[in-house]
C-alpha cells in the first residue's frame, strides 16, 4: 500500500484520516509508520491514531529484510536518532542484530 504522505510503498499501512463526503463516497488514508507519527501529533489526529501508534510501539518491529530472511540488508537493527521531536524510531528486534548497537 503506498503511503498518503511519503508516496512510498508500506507493508504496515496505518490508517491516519477518515474522509467523509457528503455526497459520493469518503476515504480512508494510510500512512507508512513513521508518516503516521507525524500526522498523530496535528492538533485534529484522531485519539484512535495515537492509541494504534502506543499498540505498535509495544509490538516487536522487524524489519522487511528480516522478515525475508535477508539479514545482512536490514538497517533497521543500527541505532538512529530521531529525526525530529515527537517521532519514534523503530528498531529491529530479529534476533539476528546484536543490542550493542551493531548487525
């Protein structure tokens, strides 16, 4: 699913807007997880959005590489900061990066 902010594509499509119509039909835009942060901190997100975002947080993340087995790829086992106030960072939990901050 490609995401309503970035135009990239998601494999973890986050539902951050509802559109009604009052004529035709509405909506409904997804955002990739990290686009979904930034629309859950906009004065009119949705308290749904943030609560998914708090579920996602306590989730284990891994990586799409990881998932598909090719570990040497993954980035997303290395520490980052944030770029910005607000935004969390996922970090892969495969068991296959070490926890000292390198693959």
């Amino acid at each position: 699913m490609l995401c309503c902010r970035c135009e990239r594509v998601t494999d973890r499509p986050i539902l951050v807007r509802v559109v009604e119509s009052g004529s035709g039909p509405g909506g409904m835009l997804y955002a990739c997880p990290d686009d979904a942060r930034w629309y859950a901190t906009l004065p009119d997100a949705p308290r749904w959005l943030r609560d998914e975002l708090r579920a996602l947080a306590d989730e284990e993340y891994r990586s799409v590489a990881c998932r598909l087995g090719r570990h040497r790829t993954c980035r997303d086992g290395e520490a980052t900061e944030p770029p910005c106030e607000g935004v969390t960072v996922l970090r892969c939990a495969c068991p296959c990066h070490h926890r000292d901050g390198g693959t």
